[in-house]
C-alpha cells in the first residue's frame, strides 16, 4: 500500500511569513482532501463535513504488522531474517521451508528432553562413605531369636497337643458323601489355613502358647561381646552391655530380641560383634528341623511381620558365623521415588505397616481379628478369624474371608506402605560348620551346661561323659553318642560380626536436574534455530512497543482535533489559488 506525504507549497509558506499571518489551519484540510479521496479504499472513511479519518482496528493491525516485521528483520532466531529480506520467491521459498524443519526438529528435542524430565528418573549410586570419627559408625543391628520348632509334643495340663488339634480339625472338615466338588474344595482351602501353627496358637491362646515358648533362663547359655579396644580384639560377658526383650509372635511363640548397649563399653571401643550359644531344649519336637529363626533389624519383633520369609534359619548342631555387612540405603521421595520417613509415624517399619495393615482390612471385611505382630495381652480374649466354632459353615465362610481379603488387599497394602527413605541395610554372609564334636563335649558341657539352670535336663549327658573317661567299655561309646546328638539336636553356637568399619552407601540420586534440563534444552535450542535467552528480551521488547503503540492510537488528541476543525471549515474560505499563484 502506497503512503502520500503532504507538503506546503513554497509560495504558501513565503505568503504566511512575509504576512506575518499564521498558516490556516483550512489550508491543510482541503490540500489534504486529494490524498484522502486516494486512500479511501479501505483505509479511510468519510465523515462529516467530507473529511476522512483512519478506521481504528486498521490502524491496529498496520501497527501490529509493522512492529512485527521490524521484529523478524532484526530478530537473532537463525533464518527469520533472511526470510523477511530475500528477494526471490524461490530465496524466500526455501528459507521458510527451513526455518519450519529447524524449529520442528528444536521442538521435538525439547519435547523429549522435557518428556524425560518428568518421568522423574533416579540412578542408583553405590560407594564407600568416607570415615570420620564423628559421623556414621555401624553397630550391631537388633537380633530377633525365635525357635524355629516352636510347638511340644507334650503341652501343659489342659492344653491340647499338635496332634490332637490337627485331628480335631480334620474330623470337624470331613466331607460327607454328598458333598458337591465347589464343597470340598472349600473345605480343602480352609484346612490349609487351620492346620498352622498360627491357627493353632488362635485356638489355644496367649497364655498356654506362652508357657510352650522357651524361656529366658534356658534359652541362652552364653553371651559374649566382641569389642576392638587399642590394636586387640577383647571378649567381654554380655551382662549389663546387652538388653534382652520377650516378644510372643504368632508363627514362633517366644522370641526374645537382643539389643547390644553401644554406649555401655569404655570410650574407645569398639563393638565388633556378639556370640551367642543357645540351647533350643524341645524333647519331642513336632518338626524335622530344629534351631533358630534370626531376623536382623533397627526395630526387632516389630519388623518381624514377615519374619517366617525374611528370617534366616540357623540349624542346631552348628557353629555358625554370621558375617555382617552395613549398607546405608538412601530414596528419593516422590515424585522420584515411593518411599516414606518411618520415624515420625506410628508404624516403626514397612513390615510392621504390612501388618496392621492387614489386620485392618481383615477386620472390616470378616469382622473378626487377627493377631498382631508383636501379639499384645490384650489380643488374648478376641474373636480370632481361626479359630474353631461350632457351626462349620460359618467357620468356612470366615477362613475363606480371610484368605481372600488377604490376597485382594495385596496391592492396596503394598501402596500404603512404602519402602523407607533411609534405612540401614546387613547384607549377610553365613557360615556353619557341626558342633560340637565328640572330642570337644567334656568342655562343652562344662562351659555352657554345668551349674545352668537347665543342667537337670542334661543329666545323661554328664553320666555319658563320666562313663567314657572312667571306662573304654563298647558301651560307653554308644552312650558318649547318644550324649553328643542330644546336644546338637539342642544347641548352636552363633556369632554375629561386623567384618569391618567401612560404610557403603547406596543412594538414589537425581539423572536430571532441573539445571541441567534447562541448559540441555538451551543448547537444543540454540543449535536448530538460534533460540537463545536474547529472543526472550527481543519478545519483551516487542510486547512494549506494541503496547506503546496502541495506547497512543487509542488517544489519537491531535487527530481529533483537526478532524472536527476540518469538519467546520470551508475551502472556499481562503484563496489557496492566489497564493498557489504567487
């Protein structure tokens, strides 16, 4: 579009100043109403009094395309320029073509680069963590011993055995002849759940399964600290280093957790480790397997909710060294990672989340309890989902609730219970060897049996011992071995150690930083289409000029002004021919 410029004549402006008149303000309206007549057409329209005035929206976009044009001329994004300023079509053609794919290619990078960001990755970092007298110094973790055959043959007066459970069990699920096959499978599934030591503990009770457990007195038969003192190893008794707690679990009966009192031994020493030797005296066992069920933790019977899969077996008639390695693990929370501060909350761990959980849910959907872990006194007199009633169909329903709630609550209690976002790890390393052997039981017996508690039960133990060394009758032998498999059928020898003081640390940490998104997004940018940090202030000043310029053409006081003089004037008011003709 072509834009007329108007100027006075010479004549006119030498008339006004020799005159010393001002120059009329009528001259300009009619000298200018020939270019209004030519930009008419869609730029101007006719008022009253045969002026013309800009339309307002025109005057918008013509300001808004010039500040626009004078943006892409000057901008610093690579080819906008040569776009605006190439001469040929075909120049023109080809560098918009490639200001498209260069800005297409720069934004599916971003987009990727973005799209990787919020998928929120962590990479897992696993180094030693430097040793400094003040910082972390790993110690020995809470023991949990529970007796991995846990039940007698001979219960207390009034107390049914295993055995008599079991029976009374299958006779009260014994299917008739005219059971349907959907029938027998039910029951099928709830003598699965009945015939367990949980289900069986449920039936009995606290107290009786109590008096079943091993006890305190008998249980440990010697205690030992390892400590590093100086440049030496050094063997302290436990007694006032050690506190010993009773738990009662539902899988183990009585367990007790041993706590090693770092702060008990003199300063500048170090505890390395802690030997055990436990007498697991069961006569009549109603299982193949004896000895112990460990489960190393932070929180003990607490975190020993699924301590009958996490635990680790130690078989009696072993000697048996358990070598410890600290590992601290350090999570992101979200959005990295699903984890959750166990301190400040009222579970002490996952394990022990999973639990209450569990309880909760089965509780709510088969209105009936389930011990907790650790069992509380006050669990004694509830109405247990196992056990036994009088009408066997609401005994099956129940069972078969609570199987089912279990498995359909899986999910919902693996979501509300999240890993911990820093915990200390043991990965462990098992070793055993039999123990004791033949020569080695007259001073075992006097280490770790003479003047116990329990020595009354070992008494044809002693009489073996005396008889082989008075004596080498056949038949001593016999008792001698006799002698020797009772005690390895009772006793382990466990030793729990630190193998050094070196710290490893296994973190997950951020892959991308939101500083490193931006500078990887920068560089993406800045390569396919110059896109730099200057376009946003080049964009900025845009947005100001453009403001600038609409608000002066929504006030347009001078245009006003004369368009209404204008709009009163006649041209034939002055001679414009006389002073054309001067």
């Amino acid at each position: 579009m072509s834009t007329s410029v108007f100027t006075w004549p010479p004549s006119v402006i030498h008339h006004h100043k020799v005159m010393g008149s001002p120059m009329p303000y009528a001259d300009a309206c009619c000298l200018m109403k020939p270019i209004d007549s030519k930009l008419e057409a869609g730029v101007l329209h006719p008022t009253e009094g045969g002026n013309a005035t800009p339309k307002a929206d025109t005057r918008e976009r013509m300001a808004l395309r010039e500040e626009v044009r004078r943006f892409c001329e000057t901008s610093s994004i690579k080819g906008v320029p040569r776009v605006i300023s190439s001469d040929g079509f075909s120049l023109k053609t080809f560098w918009s073509l490639a200001v498209i794919g260069l800005f297409g290619v720069a934004g599916f990078q971003a987009y990727q680069l973005v799209t990787s960001f919020l998928m929120y990755p962590v990479v897992t970092s696993f180094y030693e963590k430097p040793f400094h007298p003040m910082s972390f110094i790993p110690r020995i973790p809470i023991m949990t011993i529970c007796n991995q055959n846990p039940i007698v043959s001979q219960p207390p007066r009034g107390v049914p055995s295993l055995k008599d459970y079991y029976q009374t069990v299958n006779e009260l699920l014994a299917c008739n002849d005219d059971c349907s096959p959907d029938e027998i499978e039910r029951r099928r599934s709830a003598l699965r759940s009945l015939t367990s030591e949980n289900a069986y503990f449920q039936n009995i009770g606290l107290n009786a399964a109590q008096s079943m457990g091993i006890t305190n007195e008998t249980l440990f038969a010697h205690c030992e600290i390892i400590a590093f003192a100086a440049v030496e190893e050094v063997r302290v008794p436990c007694a006032d280093l050690v506190r010993v707690e009773q738990h009662f679990l539902k899988y183990f009966f009585n367990c007790y957790d041993i706590v090693v009192l770092s702060d008990a031994l003199p300063s500048g020493s170090i505890i390395l480790g802690v030997e055990v030797v436990l007498n697991f005296a069961n006569p009549g066992s109603t299982r193949l397997t004896s000895g112990a069920r460990i489960f190393l933790s932070e929180q003990g019977a607490l975190s020993a909710a699924l301590m009958p899969v996490q635990g680790t077996i130690i078989p009696a008639g072993n000697d048996v060294c358990v070598n410890l390695h600290p590992t601290l693990r350090e999570r992101e929370k979200a959005p990295y990672g699903d984890c959750t501060n166990y301190s400040g909350s009222t579970f002490v761990s996952q394990y022990h989340c999973f639990d209450k959980c569990f309880d909760d849910h089965i509780k709510r959907d088969c209105n009936c309890v389930e011990p907790s872990t650790p069992v509380l006194s006050t669990d004694d007199e509830a109405e247990y989902c196992l056990k036994l009633q009088a009408s066997t169909d609401r005994l099956i329903d129940i069972v078969l609730c609570r199987e089912g709630s279990l498995n359909k609550r899986l999910a919902t209690c693996l979501d509300e219970c999240l890993l911990p976002c820093e915990e200390t790890q043991g990965n462990i390393g098992v070793h055993m060897s039999t123990w004791p052997s033949m020569n080695q039981l007259p001073a075992f017996y006097e280490s770790f049996i003479q003047n116990k508690s329990f020595e009354s039960s070992y008494l044809d133990v002693k009489k073996a011992i005396d008889v082989a060394a008075s004596t080498n009758a056949k038949e001593s032998f016999v008792q001698l071995d006799n002698a020797l498999r009772r005690v390895r059928d009772n006793f382990v020898r466990m030793t729990i150690k630190l193998t050094d003081h070196r710290v490893f640390l296994l973190k997950d940490i951020k892959k991308i930083h939101l500083s490193e998104l931006g500078s990887q997004l920068g560089g993406a940018l800045n390569l396919w289409s110059g896109v730099t940090i200057i376009v946003v202030l080049e964009l900025a000043e845009l947005v100001y000029r453009l403001m600038r310029r609409m608000s002066v053409l929504e006030k347009p006081a001078t245009a006003a002004t004369s368009t209404q003089h204008c709009a009163t004037c006649k041209c034939t008011d002055y001679p414009l021919d006389n002073h054309a003709q001067a």
